[in-house]
C-alpha cells in the first residue's frame, strides 16, 4: 500500500475515535442528568409514601380515640364515676395524649325526649418531612364523628348465647366461670328491659339441644320421636318451622332446656346458674337452634309458649321482621371442644353444618362473637371462621372468660348508638 494511503486512512481512524470519545462523552453527560433526574423523582415518590403512612398513622389513631370517646360519652346509662359526657370525651382524649387536637372541637346536644347527641371534629396537622421538596409543609387530619342514643333505647337488641356444657366443661373450673361471666354479662344488658326491647335466648347444648316443652309441636316436617330434633338443611335459616327435622331421644334434664326471650335479670340468672356439664359436643346443631330465634317464622311457636306462660307476653309478635328498624341481632357461641359424635353426621360434616349456619347468619346481618374456651386447634378453627371479624373472636381460659364476656357485652352495647359522619 501507498504510503501516502496508509496515512490518511490512520488520519481517518484517528478523527473516528475521536468523533466517538466525544460522543460518549456527551452520553455520559446526558446519563448522569437523567440519574439525576430518576433519582429526585423516587425521593419524592418515596418520601410522599413515607408521609402519607404516617398521615394515615396518626389518621387512624385519632378516629379510633374518637369513636371511643362519643359511644363512651354518648351512653345515657349510669357510669361509676358519675361523669359529665364533657369530662367523659376530654378523659378518652387525655389518655391517648390527643387532649390539644380535641379541644373545643366537640358539640353535645339534648333533645327534648332526653336524647343525647354528641358531635366531634378533633383535628390535627403531621409535619412534612419529604414533601417540603416540593412545597408541602404539613397534612391537616380531621376525624368527625357523631353517636345518638335515645331514652328508652330506640333500638332493640336480641341476643342468643349458644353455650357448650358438653362434659369437658367440668374440669379446670370452667362450667364455673362461664356462669358468672354469663350472669354478669346478662345483668349489664338486661337492666332496665322490662319494656322488652331487650331480650336474651339461652341455648346450651352438648349432645343435643333440648326446645322448650310443647316447641316441637310447631313444626310440620317432623318425623320420628323423641325430645329433640336434628335437622336435614344446614343453609338456609329462614321458614325453620316448615324444614325438614328429625325427632330423637335425648336426656331431658330440665336445666337443659332451651330459654327464650327472657328480660329479667334475676330470672336470666338462675338459668344459667342451674347449667351443668354432660355429653357429647354438637356445635353444629347448638348454632342451628340459635339462629332459630331470629327466624320471624317461628312466631306461631313463641305465641304458644307465651299462652303456656313461658315467655313474657311483651315478646309477642317476635322476632322481628328481617327488615325491622333500629334492631341489632347478636349470637355468642362458646365451646370449649370440637364438633365429635353426632349419630348422623361425621365431625367433618359437623363443622361445614356449623359454617353453613355461621355463613347464613352473617350474611343476614346478625353480629357472630365466638369464644373458643381453652378449646382444641380445630374448635378454635371453627370459632375463627364462625366470627363476624377477627375483632370478634376470643380465645380464652377461665381466667379470662370474664373479660372477655365484659367484652362482648359492651361491643353490644355500643351497636345500640349510631356513628353517623
């Protein structure tokens, strides 16, 4: 090759590498902005995450105090210390350390039939820490609520308790301990109830469940004979007197019995003082026979124990239609075991029988609180997937049965009051 070739081609590949140096050069330069650019942006992205959880923090710790404060201050019944709904906000406030953001931010109105409102709007702004980069100093935080409860309760409660007194309840004191929880809890709803806005179903169960004297004779589908009765249908829980049922033999202890509708206290009391523990466990067919007593089918049955002087007249007419106003329906269901022995079904079926009752009653808007009673992993399951929320399952011992009934009683309390905002 010509020199003079071999020159200018090296002149050329110099000029090439170059040209090239150069434009890596401006690449990186373009590379290092838009780093530059990636970066600020996922700072903002994650500080706007950062400030928005500890928005919803203080958001979410705020409404919970609130909430408490106005059910708590809104009561019309008697507390202990004999506070002031005033005093009653500002002490649920005070311990939360949320005093300043309530303030004055509170209105409590009386009306003329005695009723108390109370209106709450605490509010409260979280400093920034990210979004400053962007002009966003603070977030304001409102959490307004508002309950009313009228004299004479406006809204009507029932209540079924489905109690396990199947024999394992006799050991380690715990038949013992459930009754006085049980009393206790009954004493707290039942005060003042004459009117019979209140009323409370007691439906122990071990083996079998033991219907009231003359409840059987109501329904038009059964066969067989014997005290008590199985069922064939385990989802559905409406038109229960029509259902096809099965009589059987069983022991018809009379502290076994199944008692409905009762608005005394003292009489609530002696039932549940007079329960024993014997046999077998049927949760399946325990949580059937409380589901029956929201049923407005079963009407016909409770007008006749009422002619045979076994419920109080006032429950005439109950229960209550499906689509009654102002009602709040509850069942507790406690076992201290697991489904075992039914003569017709295996345990596995015993639980989808008692999930299937569970379901029903749920999606008809009846609040489910279940207490597995130092029972076993599967009774536990059970009581967990029978639960309207984990909220309201309990899992407890003798030495906490108590509470956790107090519990319960006062998460009904509060369904009778309206968070209205």
């Amino acid at each position: 090759m010509h020199p003079r070739h071999w020159t200018e081609k090296t002149a050329l590949a110099a000029r090439a590498r170059a040209g090239i140096g150069r434009l890596v050069r401006h690449e990186d330069g373009s590379f290092t902005v838009l780093s530059i650019f990636v970066f600020v942006a996922m700072l903002i992205f994650a500080g706007l995450a950062i400030d928005m959880m500890r928005h919803e923090n203080v958001r979410l710790r705020m409404q919970g105090a609130t909430d408490r404060a106005v059910l708590a201050a809104t009561m019309l019944r008697e507390n202990e210390s004999n506070a002031t709904p005033e005093q009653i906000l500002q002490a649920y406030f005070a311990s939360e350390g949320l005093g300043a953001q309530l303030g004055s931010n509170y209105r409590i109105e009386t009306g003329d039939d005695g009723s108390r409102t109370i209106t709450v709007v605490p509010t409260a702004s979280v400093p920034s820490l990210f979004m400053r980069l962007v002009g966003v100093n603070d977030f304001d935080v409102a959490t307004p609520a508002r309950a009313t409860e009228a004299v004479g309760g406006g809204v009507k409660l029932e209540l079924v308790m489905v109690l396990d007194v199947s024999g394992s309840m006799n050991g380690q004191n715990k038949i013992d301990a459930m009754r006085t929880a049980a009393v206790n809890l009954t004493n707290t709803l039942l005060e003042g109830s004459a009117d019979g806005n209140v009323a409370i179903t007691l439906v122990p169960y071990d083996t079998w469940v033991l219907p009231p004297p003359g409840f059987l004779n109501y329904f038009s589908s059964l066969s067989g004979t014997g005290a008590c009765n199985d069922w064939a249908i385990w989802n559905r829980i409406t038109g229960s007197l029509t259902e096809a049922s099965v009589r059987r033999n069983c022991n018809t202890a009379t502290w076994r019995t199944v008692h409905p509708y009762v608005n005394d206290p003292t009489l609530a009391a002696s039932y549940i003082d007079e329960l024993r523990a014997s046999g077998t466990t049927s949760i399946d067919l325990g949580v059937r026979y409380g589901a029956l007593f929201f049923d407005p089918a079963i009407r016909p049955a409770i007008s006749g124990l009422i002619a045979n002087g076994v419920v109080d007249p006032v429950f005439e007419g109950r229960p209550y239609d499906w689509d009654e106003p102002n009602v709040v329906r509850a069942l507790i269901l406690l076992t201290d075991g697991q489904n075992c022995c039914g003569e017709r079904y295996g345990a596995g079926q015993q639980d989808q029988n008692t999930e299937n009752v569970c379901t029903e009653l749920k999606d008809r808007g009846i609040l489910i609180y279940s207490v597995a009673y130092q029972a076993p992993t599967s009774g536990a399951n059970l009581m967990m997937a029978c639960a309207s929320s984990p909220n309201h399952y309990f899992n407890t011992n003798a030495n906490g049965i108590a509470d956790a009934f107090a519990g319960i009683a006062s998460n009904i309390q509060t369904q009778a009051l309206r968070l209205t905002l």
